[in-house]
C-alpha cells in the first residue's frame, strides 16, 4: 500500500473521530442547559412555596392544628338544622359533600388549573377541617322500584290503547287513515314497554354485582361553643350563632372548591343520618337502607347493627348446637350398631352356631342318652357336616373368581 493511500485513511479516521467529538461535546451542552432549567425551577418553586407559607402564617391566626381522629367526628348526640351536635353542645360540626373530578382525563391546561384551584382553596383556609371518604355498595333497590311503577303505567297505558283500538276496528266507523295513526301510537308505547323490561332486567343484574361501589367525599367543618367568648348564652342562641358560622364556612369551601372544578353542597339532616347510618352499619347497610330503618321505627342509628360480642355469643350458640346434634346422632348409632352388628354376625353364621349348639346339647346329655358310642358318633357326624359346609362356602367364594378371569380371557381374546 502507497503512503498516499495510507495517508488518506488516516484522514478519514481523523475525519470521523472529528465528528464524534462535535457531537459528544453538543450533547454535554444540551444536558447541562437542561439541568440548569430544573435547578432554577426548583429554586422558583421554593420561594414561591417559602413566599405562600410567610403569607399564610401572616394571615392564619392559629396554625397550631393537630391531626385529629375521625372518631371525633363520628361520636355525636343528635342531628338538628343540618348539624351534627356533639359534647352536649359544645360542638357542631356542617358538612359539604363534593362531586369528584375524573383528573387522570383531563388536559395538562385543566390538570394545571385545578392544582391552581385546590393550592387557592388550601391558601384561604382560616380554621380546620376534616377530609372524609366513604365507600358505598351502590344499591339500586329504590331506582328499581321508580323503574317498575313507571313500566306498570306504560303497561296499563299500552292496554287501554289496545282495547281502545280493537274497539275502533269493530265500530267500523274510523277511516283507514285514523286506524294506521292509532295503530302507530300504540306500537310507541309498546316499543317502550318492551324496552323498560330490558332496562330493569339489566339493572337487576347488575344489583346482583355486589363489587359495584361508589366513593363519596366529604369535608367536615366544625365549629366550637367556647368561640363566641366569655359571654353566657342559652341554647338556642349558641345553635342559631353556630349554624349562622358555619354556613358561612360552607359556603365559602363550596365557592373555593368551585374554582378546581369540583362541585358541593351542604347535607341535609336527613342526609347526615343516612351518612352517620352507613359509617355505623357497614354491613347491614348493604341489604337495609336507611329508609327501611326509619320506617321501621328505629329510633337510634347504633340499633341495626349489633355488638360485636352478641355476634359472636349467637356464632357460638349456633356452633355448640349443631356439634351437640351431631354428638347425639354418634352415640346413638353407637348405641343401635352394637346389638345390631351381634345380630347380623349370628345369621351369618346361623348353621355355624347350631351345629355347635347341638354338639354341645349332644356332650351335655350323655348320661340321658345312655349310650356313649351313638353319642360320639353323632357328634362327629355333626363335625362332619360342619367341614362339608366349610368346604362348600370356599368353593362358592372361589366360583366368581374364576369366572371372571374367564371372562376377562374371553373380552381380551375379542
């Protein structure tokens, strides 16, 4: 190879490594530019988070809140213009429920305004709160019920028109024209009918589902007697002066909240009963609604759910019944088998036990019969007679034996 040649390769290596290092040192410039892009937003974020907490402790007068259990929440005395009462008095407690949002759906646009809209909601917070999520079995008894009166009345509608109808065709007095128009108002409504019975067939499957549950969000608002001051109120004054504050408080939280797209409303006392009932009874809730709870009279929300301990002292009875049935049967055919078994063993063998019955009658008796060779004689006649019967019985056990070895012969010879 000339020097020229090698001259051109070693130029075209240097060519390309040439290239490799441009691109290298592009790529270093690039993530170098990218990392101080994250460490300014970081930075960024920090004094807005540092500038948003100086702002808020400025204008919270109390930010000394602890984390405080859902059982205060949930022990209560009694439900009244739409508050729960607890502490005798002491304290009220408003709660708004809010209608999720589906955030994984939405666009980075919406996702960004409803983060914006929650840290708004958090920044003008000025007393605590509490968070409550509830999981429902989702119970479709009442929506079946509306379904099947509203499918009775299509039905008893569809009816008329048809006897309506049949009695139009037999007046003959209605053209052909007004008899079609009849004709096809009345298939309407038995288009309808037939597609309300699908509709509650499905809604009746999928009742059967009990995996279907539902998420509903509450945030618990509380308000103390002890705010108003040193100054004595009755009652009804501390009530009316406690729902007056927190309805402001609600409605606050709901217009706050409206801003990241969630909606809420202040619960009803009817409504805090049927919250209260489920929280309670989580079980029994599932198969017995609060509505059957209240029109069968109960006049407390603990009384359809009962203790623990009752549950497991009705487990037990339950038990201990059927295990003393049980033993019972046991001994009883322990019992009956004993007398049972002997009986079935002495027909078994019923010659058996004769022939030695009668040899021992025969032993027994010789002094009467006199003569002690007839004696000895007939008892070995009888011995004789027992081998021949022995000897028979083998037989017959090995008869079926064989004859099912010929029969296998046989098939396997087929």
């Amino acid at each position: 190879m000339s020097n020229d040649a090698i001259s051109q390769i070693l130029m075209i290596v240097l060519g390309v490594m040439f290239v490799i290092l441009v691109i290298l040192f592009t790529i270093f410039i690039i993530l170098k530019a990218k990392e101080k892009v994250k460490q300014n937003n970081k930075n960024n974020n920090q004094l807005v988070g540092k500038r948003t907490q100086k702002e808020v402790s400025k204008k919270t007068i109390d930010n000394s809140y602890s984390k405080q259990s859902i059982m205060n929440f949930m022990e209560f005395d009694k439900i009244e213009d739409n508050m729960i009462v607890q502490k005798k008095g002491k304290r009220f407690l408003m709660v708004v429920e809010c209608q999720g949002v589906n955030y994984d759906l939405m666009s980075n646009m919406e996702k960004v305004s409803v983060e914006e809209g929650f840290q708004q909601f958090l920044n003008t917070l000025r007393h605590p709160i509490q968070i409550y999520i509830q999981t429902r079995t989702i119970n479709l008894e009442n929506s079946l019920a509306n379904y099947k009166d509203k499918i009775k009345e299509i039905e008893e509608r569809y009816n008329q028109m048809s006897y309506q109808y049949n009695q139009m065709k037999a007046a003959e007095v209605y053209s052909q024209q007004d008899l079609e128009r009849y004709v096809f108002e009345m298939t309407k409504q038995r288009n309808l009918l037939e597609y309300g019975r699908d509709l509650i067939n499905n809604t009746e499957k999928m009742s059967l589902n009990r995996s279907v549950l539902n998420k509903k969000y509450y945030v618990i608002i509380p308000y103390f007697s002890e705010e108003i001051g040193d100054e004595k109120y009755d009652y009804e004054e501390v009530k009316n002066m406690a729902f007056s504050e927190l309805y402001t408080k609600s409605q606050s939280i709901i217009r706050t909240l409206s801003s990241c797209s969630v909606n809420g409303k202040i619960l009803s006392s009817k409504e805090l009963v049927e919250l209260l009932y489920v929280a309670y009874n989580r079980d029994e809730s599932e198969a017995y609604g609060i509505d059957k709870a209240m029109r069968a009279n109960y006049d407390e929300l603990y009384s359809t759910a009962p203790d623990v301990f009752e549950k497991k002292i009705k487990v037990l009875d339950e038990v201990i019944k059927e295990q003393a049935i049980e033993l019972a049967n046991e001994t009883i055919e322990k019992v009956k088998s004993s007398p049972e078994q002997i009986a079935k063993e002495k027909e078994k063998n019923l010659e058996t036990l004769i022939q030695k019955m009668a040899e021992i009658v025969l032993s027994d008796n010789k002094e009467y019969i006199g003569d002690n060779e007839v004696t000895e004689k007939a008892i070995e006649e009888i011995k004789k007679l027992q081998k021949e019967k022995g000897e028979e019985a083998n037989e017959e056990v090995k008869k079926p034996t064989t004859r099912g070895r010929k029969k296998k012969t046989i098939e396997s010879a087929k």
